[in-house]
C-alpha cells in the first residue's frame, strides 16, 4: 500500500509542478491588468499639505486634473488618532492623492501657494493659531527641495523677501483621517461652505495677495 501511495506521488508531482507554472503566470497576469486597468492605486503619490480650514483647501486642489483624491484630516503633532474636537499640537491639513504620469509635484504647489496666504505664521484668514497654520510636509529631499522652490517663487512673485513667506516646511507625520462630516464638505453643503468662506474673507485677502493669479496654477511670474 505504502509503494502504491508513493508511486501515485510521483505521477503527481508533474502535474502539480504545472498547476504551480499556471498559477503563477495568472498572479502576473493579474498585476500587469491592475497596472494597465487600474492605475490610480498603482502609480499614485502624495503630499500632505496644511493651509488653513481644511474644507477649503480640499476643494480648491480636487479640481485639478491628476488629482485622484484629497482627503482631510490633521498632522504633524505626537497626539494619537487626534479629533476636531482634540487634535492639540497638529495642523488641519488635506492629504492629495495625484497621478505624478498627469500632474507634477510643482504644479500642485503653485495651486497650494495660491490658495493660502504665504504671509500668516500664525493662522490662517478668519482661522488662527497653530492649527490653521500654513504647512508644507516633505516625503524626501527631491519634495523638499521642491517645496523650497515654490517658496522662493512665491516670495517673487508677490515681492517680498524669502524669509517674510511664513509657510512651514516639515517632515512628513503620519495623517490622521478627519471624521466622516468633514470630507467633501464644500460639496455636501454648498451653502453652509459659502457663506463660511465669503464671512472668512478667504478669496478678498487671496485677490490682494496674489491679483489675477489667484487660486490659479499660472506659470510663477518673475
């Protein structure tokens, strides 16, 4: 019975050596269509970045064409899973999920630019203190050095030395999702959001900061 059992596991090990062939080239397979069929989970990156309110911020980078996803929450402080309510020592911030093949890092940093104002350390428009503060989060030395360059253009465009640009560049923290309620507010309720960004006198101060380049990801003027 044993020499049996023995001699059908030899007329099996051929066949389960191709069962095994088979199964991987289906795994590689599977790879190649996700890549080809589904390329937003497979080619995006990220940047975290705070400029004020989160609501706004959110909706003024969605739009851009390569942008997967901007989901907002807060960073950069050493609380765990931190709430509106309690988020001591971190920046309401948005994380942008884009397609670097669609839009460049740099592109997206103009937008950001221009939707905050690079002056205020302290908070931002209605919004003040540490939470609302203007704050680029870097994942390496090729994003940081990116972000510098958006600094030093900023400062150019609006005419005021580089140290006066009062955005914040820090090491990438971990990012705690906001609660349900707080993502795609602009979209869920319009009018609530109006009303909070015109009496927040957000897009006044940005018209004086930066004129018709405003919101705008206009090549930087020199």
């Amino acid at each position: 019975m044993a020499l049996w059992i023995e001699q059908q596991k030899k007329l099996l090990i051929p066949f389960f050596d191709a069962y095994n062939l088979i199964m991987k080239f289906l795994y590689s397979l599977i790879i190649v269509f996700s890549i080809v069929f589904n390329p937003i989970n497979t080619i995006a990156d990220e940047i975290i970045l705070g400029g004020g309110c989160f609501w706004c911020l959110e909706h003024d980078l969605e739009s851009l064409k390569g942008i997967n996803k901007v989901q907002s929450g807060y960073s950069g402080g050493d609380l765990q899973k931190p709430t509106y309510e309690n988020h001591t020592g971190h920046q309401e911030v948005v994380l942008v999920d884009y397609d670097s093949n669609l839009v460049s890092l740099s592109k997206i940093l103009r937008l950001y630019m221009r939707n905050v104002d690079p002056l205020d350390g302290s908070g931002q428009f209605c919004d003040r203190g540490d939470s609302y503060k203007p704050v680029i989060f870097y994942n390496d030395l090729s994003e940081e050095n990116e972000a510098k360059q958006a600094l030093s253009s900023a400062s150019i465009e609006i005419g005021v030395p580089l140290e006066n640009i009062a955005v914040e560049l820090k090491s990438k923290n971990q990012f705690w999702l906001a609660e349900d309620y707080h993502q795609d507010f602009a979209e869920k309720n319009q009018l609530k959001y109006k009303f909070y960004r015109f009496s927040c006198g957000r897009d006044q101060k940005l018209d004086e900061i930066w004129g018709e380049n405003a919101r705008s990801t206009n090549l930087w003027k020199e």
